[in-house]
C-alpha cells in the first residue's frame, strides 16, 4: 500500500451508520477510515447493499447522523462542506435552465457577476465537450451529455474534492467508456481530488490511482488495491495484459461479497 | 385508433371537430322546424345566431362579458395568492398537510357555489360576493397542486443545492419553486376555470350583472334564443379560455 508522504486532503477516522428502521436498526457502515491525497483518483467498489452510497452521502454532509469523523485538510466538518462537490447517480440537471445556466448555477448562487459566471460557464462547457450546446435546453439533450453538465456544474464552485455516485451508471456501455475518458482528462486538468462510487471493474480500474473493495453489509472496506497503470491513461488500456490483470483481482475479491450480497437479497425477497 | 388511421383519411383534427358541431346543429335546426324539437323551449339554432347579433348588437354581451371577465379575473388572482401561500403551507408543515390535504380535496369536489347566501350576508350584495365566491371556488385545486408540485421536487435536485451550502431562501426560490413550477400553474389553470364557473354561478343567482345574469334575466323574460346564446357564449369563453391558457402553459415550460 502507499504510504501517504503529504498530508491527506480527506480524512475519514471510524466513520460508520446504523440506520434505524421501524422494523429494528440496520448497520450500513461499520468503520472505515480512509486518507486521501491532494489529486489523488480512488475508487469505491462492492456490491449493492455495501453502503458505498451511505458513505459519498456521509462524506458530501448529506447525511449528519454518524459516527466517527470527516476531515478536510484536517479540519472536522459536519454538513455541507464548500470544497467538496457532488456528482449524483440520477440525472440531476435543472430542466427549466439552459445548459450554460445550468452550469452557471453555482456561481449565480454565490453572487458571482454574471459577465464571469458565463464566460467561466462556458469554459467548463468546453472543458466537458459540450461547446455549442450553451443554449441547449436538457431535455433536448442525450443522457451522457446532461450527466456532462452536471459534472462542469459540480466543477464550476472548484472543489477541491469531487464525489461521484456512480456518475455513468445510467448510461450505455459506450457512453460511460468516453465519458469516463473525459472526466480522467479532467481530473489531470485540475488535478481534481476526486473519489468515484461505482460497481463497474473495469471503470474503477480505468480510472483510479486506488481502488477500495467494500463487504457486503454492513460495508467496510475489505481490500485496497493500487493501480499501477501509467498515467495520462485512457480507455485505450483495457485491451492491456495489467488491466486485465487487475480487473481479476479485483472481481476475485468481490467474487465473494456480491454472492453473498445476492443470496441476502433473494434470501430477504423470498422470505417476505 | 393508430395515428396510421388518421393521417390516412387527411382531415385535420380541426376539421373533424367542426364536422361534429355542425352536424349536431343541423340535426337541431331541422328537428325544430319540422316540429320534432319545441322550437319554443328549444329554438333553432339560426334563431339562438340572430337573438346572438341583437346581443351584440345592444352591447349587452360586451358589457356582461367585461364585468364576468373582470369578477373572474379578480377572483382568481386573489385565489392564486393564497392558493399557492396555503399550498406551500401545507407543504412545510407536515402536521398541517396531514391534517388539512383530505378536507381541501373535499372542498374541491364539492358545490362551493351553494354557500353564496352566506357570503352574501358578510360582503353585502355586491360585486365582492362574486369575487370572494370566485376566489373560494378556484382555491382547492390552487392549493391542492402547489402542494403537489412542491412535495414532489426530487430529492436529488434538492440535494444539488444543500451540496452547495444554499440558504433556505435560495434553495426554495433558486431550485424547489422552479422546479414544481408546472404542477403550481396546472393548478392556476384549472382554478381559473373554477373561477369562471363560480362568478357565472353566483351572477345567475344574484342579479348583479355579467353573463349569468343575463342569462338569468333572459330566461325570466323567456326571451329563449337570446338566454341560448348567452349559454352558448359563456361555453365558448371557457373554452377559448382553456385553450389559451393551455398556450401560454406550453409556451413557458416549452424547454421542459
């Protein structure tokens, strides 16, 4: 494993859930701490049910009610914190805004004047591949290109730390390949601080300098596995001996939490 | 029926539905001149379209049409106000929403238009009754709706603006108001037409002018063409009014 030379940007110490439910409580999250360097790409992966989305919710201040504690550049924070933004799994662009306003949003919010907030809007239109497309309302846009805007929009307030919840997960097979892409090339652009929920292998391999396995529930995380692939990189490495390489390893070790994750969930589908 | 089907025969849908109201004309107007129809309960339509022209004629619709417009109009900003205020209410408070939501339905199904005595007796017979009864009459879907659309912003656009630190203010005006903007006006529609049919209602009810009155005035005259008209004109106010509004709707949320 790394060993952390600089200070980590994000410090997660025994950060765990328990949900409780009328039907008794549920543990999400056992424990897991984490550190996380400045530009540092790690992925988080498990099967559903793993509380992977339970721990984005609980770094990005959406959730208050946890144990343990959260850090930024060794600071505790509880809530919303303005260095860390946010890139949701469900399409979450404003449909009665335009895509440049769209992205301008955050800026309009913390009354940046509106000569910048678009000029700056329309760079990260460009930064995202969506020149021409400024005036375009989403709903007359394709899926991969709203999931686009929300990513420039989540960049546009320059988070020095970026969540994705399983950004791609709505799209084609293709889609998510270039767009993932696209958000590598970002993330090397600005060297962007950047931890991705996903289930996808080869997505997390692609992208990260770490990918994080978590158990089924209640999650923790079972395995951390560094990737060593040469980096800038794109999706032109799948074809690679390594890649291929890595993605086994990591599909052996969470062989193991999605059997059990499905045999939990038939078990529970079946018994009710 | 397949859209196939339709375009096969190339009658436009306008064309269609001209089709039918003509034809259901024709089948009145021959009915009572050949005596089928009471042509005295039920007059021909050529004669409703005459008694229609003297009505315009001696200003008598316009004047009518002006003051309706003007009490139904009146009523329904006042019922959008506090429609959408009491809405909001009921979205915040979720005690409040629990408790109330069932007995707005209840209202918006029921005939408002009866209790018009007792508005009569607080604001006196005068045009305020008509507007108070309007507004009442268009409030429940005004109200039911704005709850609606604001309980149903989803979640995830909501947490688009808690990510970015917004205050409550900015977040309800800057995300969850546009956002449940189209149920809020579908409710604004629909109230309007409730309005309409209140103020046309209370009018008929209390001689105090508009459409319903003349209507009324008409019919106790047995001036029976001429309260035909009215009926018909009031009808086709609506619709066009429907149809207006249902322009404007698709016009503002044409990006959607």
């Amino acid at each position: 494993m790394n060993t952390v030379t600089t200070n980590p940007v994000l410090r997660l110490s025994n950060v765990a859930k328990t949900f409780v439910t009328p039907n008794g409580s549920v543990r999400a999250l056992d424990p897991v701490s984490l550190d996380i360097r400045q530009g540092e790409f790690i992925s988080i992966i498990g099967p559903s049910g793993c509380g992977k989305s339970t721990l984005m919710n609980i770094v990005g201040g959406l959730l208050d009610d946890y144990d343990g504690e959260v850090q930024v550049d060794g600071v505790p924070v509880r809530g919303c914190h303005k260095e860390i933004g946010m890139v949701f799994q469900e399409e979450s662009t404003f449909p009665w805004r335009t895509a440049i306003d769209n992205v301008a949003f955050p800026m309009e919010a913390t009354g940046v004047p509106r000569e910048e907030r678009l000029s700056r809007a329309k760079d990260l239109l460009r930064l995202v591949g969506l020149d021409g497309f400024e005036q375009r309302f989403p709903s007359e846009l394709s899926g991969g290109m709203r999931q686009r805007i929300a990513i420039a929009r989540t960049l546009a307030f320059k988070p020095r730390i970026l969540l994705m919840d399983e950004p791609f997960a709505a799209l084609d097979e293709q889609t998510r390949l270039l767009l993932g892409d696209k958000v590598l090339q970002i993330q090397q652009e600005l060297n962007q601080t950047t931890m991705l929920i996903t289930h996808n292998i080869a997505e997390a391999v692609q992208l990260s300098d770490r990918v994080l396995i978590m158990t089924f529930r209640p999650g923790r995380i079972k395995q951390v596995i560094d990737i060593e692939l040469p980096r800038p990189r794109s999706s032109k490495l799948m074809g690679g001996e390594k890649f291929g390489h890595y993605v086994a390893a990591i599909w052996e070790d969470l062989r193991e939490e999605a059997t059990r994750g499905l045999l939990e969930m038939e078990g529970a589908r079946s018994g009710s | 029926m397949s859209s196939a089907a339709i375009s096969q025969t190339r009658l436009p849908a306008w064309l269609m539905r001209t089709l039918v109201i003509l034809f259901l004309l024709g089948i009145w107007e021959a009915g009572s001149q050949y005596g089928f129809i009471n042509a005295f309960t039920a007059p021909p339509p050529s004669a409703i379209f005459f008694a229609f022209i003297r009505l315009v004629e001696a200003g008598d619709i316009t004047r009518a049409l002006a003051l309706t417009f003007f009490e139904a109009f009146t009523a329904a900003s006042i019922g959008t106000i506090v429609g959408v205020a009491a809405g909001y209410f009921l979205h915040r408070s979720k005690m409040a929403g629990l408790a109330y939501t069932s007995w707005v339905a209840a209202a918006a199904s029921a005939p408002l238009v009866l209790i018009y005595p007792l508005f009569l007796v607080i604001f006196g017979r005068n045009p305020a009754t008509i507007i108070a009864m309007g507004a009442l009459g268009c409030m429940p879907p005004i109200i039911l709706k704005a709850k609606e659309g604001l309980d149903g912003v989803r979640p995830v656009l909501l947490n688009v603006g808690r990510a970015l630190n917004l205050s409550a203010r900015k977040q309800f005006w800057m995300i969850q108001f546009p956002a449940a903007l189209p149920t809020i006006f579908n409710g604004i529609r629909i109230g309007l037409l409730f309005a309409i049919i209140n103020v046309v209602g209370v009018e008929f009810l209390i001689s105090l002018g508009g459409l319903g009155y003349m209507i009324a005035y008409l019919g106790d005259r047995f001036d029976y063409p001429a309260m035909y008209a009215g009926i018909l004109f009031v009808i086709f106010v609506s619709v066009v009014f429907f149809l207006l509004t249902e322009r404007l709707e698709k016009w503002l949320l044409s990006s959607r």
